[in-house]
C-alpha cells in the first residue's frame, strides 16, 4: 500500500471486524504486504488517536471505546428503578452537554424512568 492514509483506514476496519485482534508490527507488515516503516507509522497514528495502544509483548490491541475519545459518544450504564435491569445510555457529549435530564425506556419492563431516578 502506498497511501499511508488507506493504511491506517485498513488497519481500523480490521481491528473493528475483528475484536480482539493482537498483532505486532512485524505481522501486520506480512498480513498487509506494507513496508515496516508504513505499518509503524500507521500503528504511531492508530496509538496517537487513542484507537490502539501497544501492549509490553509489543502487539497492538484496539482500545476499549469508551476509552479512546473523550469528545465521542460516552456510554453509561443505569439501573431501571422498577426492575433493576442495567441499561446502557449512549450520548455524544458535545451536543447533549447542555441537557441536565434525559429520560430512558428500560429494555427489560419498558417503563421510562429519568436519569434523575437511576441515579
């Protein structure tokens, strides 16, 4: 591959089609038939944006998502006040910052409580 930007896009899809991926630099320039220098610096990128980081073995594994942007879509976890039942609320932080309450429908009992009350 000779556009370092098509790389770290392939990179990306392969650690999103495959999770749990963990790979070295030296196997992801065999799997990807990439130069060592264009995998390393697509790897630099990949660790610099949070998406990956490189484990003490040297593999690259992909960072939970929760963990790999604090401007993206933040995810929380409430109990229903009626039945107990986790559920996950996803907000993008930028555009729901200026709402104080949000309301949830609980998937278990499909009753809708505040965020106010699971708290």
């Amino acid at each position: 591959m000779s556009d370092p930007s098509r790389l770290v896009e392939r990179i990306r899809a392969e650690y999103q089609a495959m999770p749990g991926l963990k790979i070295t630099c030296a196997q992801a320039v065999r799997l990807w038939s990439a130069s060592d220098a264009a995998c390393a610096a697509a790897f630099d990128t990949l660790v610099a944006e949070r998406f990956l980081w490189r484990a003490p073995s040297g593999c690259y594994v992909a960072r939970p998502a929760s963990e790999r942007s604090a401007a993206g879509p933040s995810r929380s976890t409430f109990r229903c006040p009626h039945c107990l039942k986790q559920n996950t609320f996803e907000r993008n932080r930028e555009s729901d910052a200026h709402e104080k309450t949000a309301s949830l429908r609980c998937v278990a009992c499909q009753r809708v409580f505040s965020l106010a009350d699971a708290a």
